[in-house]
C-alpha cells in the first residue's frame, strides 16, 4: 500500500477524489488536510468530514489548514456557482459527530513526512498553500517526501479562471511558485489532462440505480456540478474529474505520460496572474507535467471504485 495525505478544499471534484481514494485498497490514506480554495477553509473541513462519514471511514484525521493566500489578498471569489453555496452541489444537511484535529495541516504534513521519510505521497487538488507552508517549515521534506501528486496548472492549454491561469494555481500564485520550483518530486496534474476525463449523465443514472446513500449523494452532488459545464460539454451532460485523476495518477502513475519542464508560475503581472509556463532550463528544478492521459483506461477504473 502506498502511504498518502490528501489535500483538499472540499468543493465537488474533491469529494470525489475523496471517494475514489477511500475505496482504493492500494492506498493508505493517513489524513486528510484542507484548505480555503472552492470554499473557505472552514467549509472544506466540514465538507470533508461529512463525505468521509457518507464513506464510512470515521477514522481518517482531519486538520484544517489554511484559510488565504500565502501573501496577498483572495485573487478571486469562491467558486459557489460551481461547486453551490454549500461547496458540495447544496447536498449539505447535517454536521459531522466528529471535529478536526487540533494539529495544523502543515504541521501535519512535515511530521508524516519526516517520520516516513522516502514513503509519502501527498496529493494536492486545492491551492498549494498548505504544501509551501510545510516547506517553510521544514525544508528537508523537500528531499524525504516520497512525491507530490498536484491538480494544478494549465501548461499547454488555456487556464479556467481566466485565458492563461488554472483556478487552483491561480488561487495562490506564490506558494505555487515555492512548491514548484522546490526541488520536490512533482507530478503535475493539470488541464492538459484534466479536461480529457469526461463523466457523463449517463454515469450518474447508473450511480442512481445503485442506490445507495453514498451513490445517490455522489450522484445527486454531481448532478449541480455538471450544470457548470454547460457551456464546456456539448451533446449532453457532463463533467471533467480534475481532482480524482490526481488520485488515479498516485495509483497507477502510467495512466499518464509526462514531459520533464522547469514551470513558472506568473506572480507579478496581473493580466496573466497564475500562468504555468514549462521551460527547459537547467538552472531550474524540473518536474513531471502531465500532457497526455490515457482516459478510457482512467474513467473505467475510477467508475469501478467510486460507489
């Protein structure tokens, strides 16, 4: 089994990486840490408790982490007209019996890290507030993490947010930067990829049919999601699983292939805040960015797991 934390900002995408990852057996999932994002960071917690209660694992940790940017203002509104105003599709009823722990994400993070060295995997599908945080902390996880596995960035292609930014890079352009010009090993999930994983209408009358409580919530969470997507999917209903490909990626990393580049995050020039630009420079650390996916494969195997 491979050893994980799961970074999330609970948003809809997330809570479905979250499940994908809780019926994963080839994971080990030692915590999960949130952060502000899609949501506030408050709201992430709780999202994040609730859905690991609807999965029945009361006993992953939770520990909040931060709720702004490293170093400047919210670059931009949280995403309620994507993720509703609850962050999970307005599917959010009643609070969770348990409550975070007292430790913080960062400090979270460092302590497994270290006392694990060479065996953590630590995906990231939020702002990256939280890992540049732990880096400050401690910079010798830069060099004894296993590997960092980020949802983020549009190095390729055009961003989300705006033409040339991907919304979780965007969200915190600087601690972007840090974490990827650390030294860590990275592998760089991002709408290179993302956005070839399609899931459809179709999949979510299948999760109905199940008939769980656990599908009909995924299903009916996803159902709001997909309304955001109009303008993006043609010829029905449809979504891009963003953050569950990074869990698929930390699973089997072949689902993807990778070019090696430096990437600069813009962090000074407003018009094209967030851009990722790879670069081959031997001056700077390189990291794994995905450019193609195998979806078939990815979608098959995450639709096995989710419900």
């Amino acid at each position: 089994m491979k050893s994980v934390i799961l970074d999330v900002d609970t948003g809809i995408d997330d809570s479905l990486a979250l499940a994908y990852a809780a019926h994963s057996p080839e994971l080990d999932i030692l915590g999960v840490t949130t952060v502000f994002g899609n949501i506030t960071v408050e709201e992430a917690t709780r999202n994040t408790l609730v859905v690991l209660d609807k999965l029945e694992r009361e006993e992953i940790p939770v520990y909040a982490g931060e709720s702004k940017p490293m170093s400047r203002e919210y670059t931009k509104p949280f995403a309620r007209h994507i993720h509703g105003e609850d962050g999970i599709g307005n599917q959010y009823r009643e609070p969770s019996e348990r409550q975070a722990e007292t430790m913080s994400a960062s400090d979270f993070i460092v302590q497994q890290i270290m006392a694990f060295p060479g065996k953590v995997t630590v995906v990231a599908v939020g702002p990256l507030t939280n890992i540049a945080k732990a880096i400050q902390t401690n910079p010798e996880i830069v060099h004894t993490i296993e590997r960092l596995v980020i949802m983020g960035g549009a190095v390729t292609v055009p961003g989300n947010v705006t033409p040339y930014a991907e919304a979780n890079i965007y969200s915190d352009p600087d601690a972007a930067a840090l974490v990827l010009t650390s030294g860590m090993p990275i592998t760089l999930v991002g709408l290179d990829v993302t956005m070839k994983t399609l899931l459809t209408g179709v999949h979510l009358d299948e999760w109905r049919r199940e008939n769980s409580s656990l599908s009909v919530f995924l299903a009916d969470m996803t159902e709001f999601y997909m309304g955001a997507y109009n303008e993006i999917v043609t010829g029905g209903k449809g979504c891009a699983l963003h953050d569950p490909l990074a869990v698929g990626v930390a699973i089997d990393p072949t689902i993807v292939r990778t070019t090696s580049y430096a990437v600069h995050v813009e962090c000074t020039e407003q018009d094209t805040l967030g851009n990722t630009t790879g670069k081959h420079d031997t001056l700077l650390p390189h990291i794994d960015v995905a450019l193609d996916v195998d979806s078939s494969r990815f979608l098959n195997h995450f639709l096995s797991r989710i419900v």
